[in-house]
C-alpha cells in the first residue's frame, strides 16, 4: 500500500558501492515521466548520471548539503526549461518526489539535493554550475539532483509519534475538532 512506502521512505546519504541495475534506472524514469504537471506543461528533463566523475563534481554544486553524493552510484538531475511553463517549481518538484518514492519502493535509497535558490560560491547559483556541467541548453536550470543507491544505512522510519498534527486544521484555520 501507498501509505506503507511513504511510512518506510526515508532520505539515505550513505550507498553501497554497487551500480544501480539497469532495468531499475529505467523504472524511475518511467515514474518519473509519469508524473503530473500542471496542465501536461511537462517543463521538466532528467539527466541520468552514472559516471563517477561527474557524479563527484555535481556533490560540489553547492558547499553544504551535497557532497554525500560523491559516494552515491546514480545521479538524477531534475532539469526544468522556465519558458515552459509558470509552475515549472512546483512540476520539477513534484517530479523529484515521484523519483524518490519510486526509488523506495525498488528497495534502494535516495535523498533530494536542492540547488534552486542556493549557492555554488559567491559569484555563481548552485544550479547554474550544475546546468553548465550537464551541458543544458541556456536559460534552464537545475531544481534538484537525486542521489540514488543501495542503501549502506537504514534509517528507521519516523514513528507516528513525530507526526506534528497539530498542524491539521478542520474546515478552518486553527479548528482542531
């Protein structure tokens, strides 16, 4: 059920040192294109990473944040044209999530890099090194990259305990009943 894989998904920084099969690369990516956008707009694109060197030089894209990706086998760079579309965010978001839930469920671990509104260094975004790295055409960005692997850790899942319900209202804003 839906709701077991959302209650097991956890973010996993830490990989095993071992590929991510083919056919399981492909399965992300379909669910992936299967996501939803805002009127079928699709503004996003997915660059699939597998070299090690562009890998490690992407776990730099930011100064914090990123750089467990360096170990990781599998990159997915969350790529969106801003022309396309208005909601081009919020589509490439949902799209990242759809990526890390899929990943999930095949038994692997992934965490979301953000780049979007984050630095490289003083003089340049995060995302705009990344789209001149991936060769992206100008214009484009980055939004996210997904590390993805066999998880080396297994985090446990958040106990319901740690569910903030306070922050559920009913019909109103503040009506807890």
């Amino acid at each position: 059920m839906f709701i077991d894989l959302l209650r097991s998904r956890r973010s996993v920084r830490r990989f095993e040192e071992r590929p991510v099969e083919a056919e399981k690369v492909e399965l992300i990516m379909e669910a992936a294109l299967r996501s939803p956008s805002s009127r079928g707009g699709n503004p996003w694109e997915f660059i699939v990473v597998t070299d090690p060197e562009t890998i490690r030089r992407l776990s730099t894209a930011k100064p914090h944040g990123a750089s467990f990706l360096a170990k990781a086998p599998l990159a997915i760079a969350v790529c969106a044209d801003p022309v396309k579309s208005d909601v081009w965010v919020e589509d490439a978001s949902i799209a990242s999530i759809i990526l890390h839930l899929a990943a999930t469920d095949l038994g692997l671990g992934s965490c979301w890099i953000q780049l979007r509104k984050r630095n490289h260094d003083e003089t340049k975004p995060a995302g705009e090194y990344a789209a001149e790295l991936l060769g992206l055409p100008a214009g484009w960005v980055v939004s996210t990259i997904m590390a993805i692997g066999y998880p080396a850790e297994q985090p446990a899942p958040h106990p319901q305990t740690s569910l903030q319900r306070d922050k559920v209202s009913v019909n109103r804003y503040g009506n807890k009943e």
